[in-house]
C-alpha cells in the first residue's frame, strides 16, 4: 500500500466554522506533512510531524492547528478561517524525514477547501 | 532570486515530440525531486536523485551536481503526460523547496 488518502475531497466552511482535514497513511512512515497549494503555485510547506511530534510548523497561524493522533493519521483542525485561506490542502508522508538521507515523500490528493 | 528556478514556465508540443524540462537550484542539496500534478489534484513523486540517472518508462531525469542542474525528459509524448512538473530540492532537514513548476500539454 503505497497511499496517502485524505478526506475530505471537497470542504466549503463558513468564517465561524470549525472543522477538519483528515490524512491517513499505512506505509509505516514516520514523518508527515501538511502543504498549502494556492492555484498555479507551488506547494507551501505548513507543518511537519515526526515521530508524531511536531518538528516544523512554517509560522502558520493559530487558526490552523495540526494533531497526529498516530503515526498512520494526521489530522488539521480549522477554527475562524478567512477566504483567503482557500486553497488545495496537501498531505504528503515520507520514510523518516530526518536530515541524514533524502526521502521520497508520497503526496496525498489533497482537499480543496473554500471559504465563504 | 528564488532557489529554485525551472524553465521554461509553459510548453506546448505535439503528440510524439521529445519534451526537456530544467531545473536550476542554487543551494546545496542531498536530493532532487520530480514531481507531476494533475488538473485538480494530488502529487505523484516521478525521481528522487542524487547524482548521474534515472529512468522510468518514457521519462528520463538527470541531474549534474557540479553545475546544480537538472533536467527532466519525456520520450514520445503523449497527451495524458499534460500536467504541471515540479522540481523540488531537498534543502534543510525535512523541508523541500519546490520550483514554480513548468506546464506541460501535449496536443493530439
């Protein structure tokens, strides 16, 4: 099994809305991410987790807040977007994500979340 | 300047044409990633390098270390190979930065 799956494929929230974005993994790795994909740019990095604790998290505001319950699942709690939050959220996990080696990391297809 | 420049932005070629896609970084690296993405969706990871080779299919990456460069190719095109190419480096620890990406179609 060699995929990320994330849920859900589609999300339009409200600004007061709270809710989630869910990212699952059974390739036994131990490092995962969170990007943000604004239209025909490249990937922003938001936050990193290893070992299921957080390693990175790119200066990204408060109202996103990422959980790895387990190192399978990673999730990302959304609280008082703005529209300017809109965008492809990408999960993507890799073997370990330490500095030594280079890994492959294996993207999830995202979420595309707008905010109203 | 951004760290990672790919060229060109756009591409449009006929079905059957040989495709070259470069990829310029300018810090120093531990690998290379090619990526591919689809209208609308997710990333599919196409090469991780390090030095010299890889091929898979019709594609071909290289990369040259010395001059920090590297180009990804498409043998035979084809109209499904239409995507968005990303060339990403493997910078500080677990973070990749990632090119503006170059969009490829292929036309019938």
């Amino acid at each position: 099994d060699t995929e990320v799956t994330q849920t859900p494929k589609h999300l339009v929230m409200g600004m007061t809305n709270k809710k989630s974005l869910k990212c699952e993994q059974h390739m036994g790795h131990r490092a995962m991410y969170w990007y943000k994909q604004k239209a025909k740019k490249p990937p922003e990095l938001m936050f990193v987790y290893s070992y299921e604790k957080l390693s990175i998290n790119e200066s990204v505001p408060s109202r996103f807040s990422p959980e790895c319950p387990n190192s399978s699942l990673l999730n990302l709690h959304l609280h008082a977007l703005q529209p300017e939050d809109s965008a492809l959220y990408l999960c993507a996990s890799s073997q370990e994500g330490g500095g030594g080696g280079a890994d492959t990391q294996y993207f999830g297809p995202g979420t595309r979340l707008t905010v109203l | 300047k951004n760290e990672v420049e790919q060229s060109p932005q756009n591409l449009t070629a006929q079905e059957g044409e040989f495709i070259t896609i470069n990829c310029s970084y300018s810090v120093g690296i531990s690998a290379l990633h090619w990526l591919q993405q689809h209208p609308g969706g997710g990333i599919v990871s196409l090469f991780m390098l390090s030095s010299g080779k890889k091929k898979h299919g019709r594609l071909i990456a290289t990369i040259n270390i010395q001059e920090k460069h590297s180009s990804l190719h498409i043998t035979a095109s084809h109209p499904r190979d239409s995507a968005v190419y990303i060339c990403a480096v493997r910078g500080g620890a677990q973070k990749l930065v990632f090119g503006q990406g170059t969009r490829l179609t292929i036309n019938p």
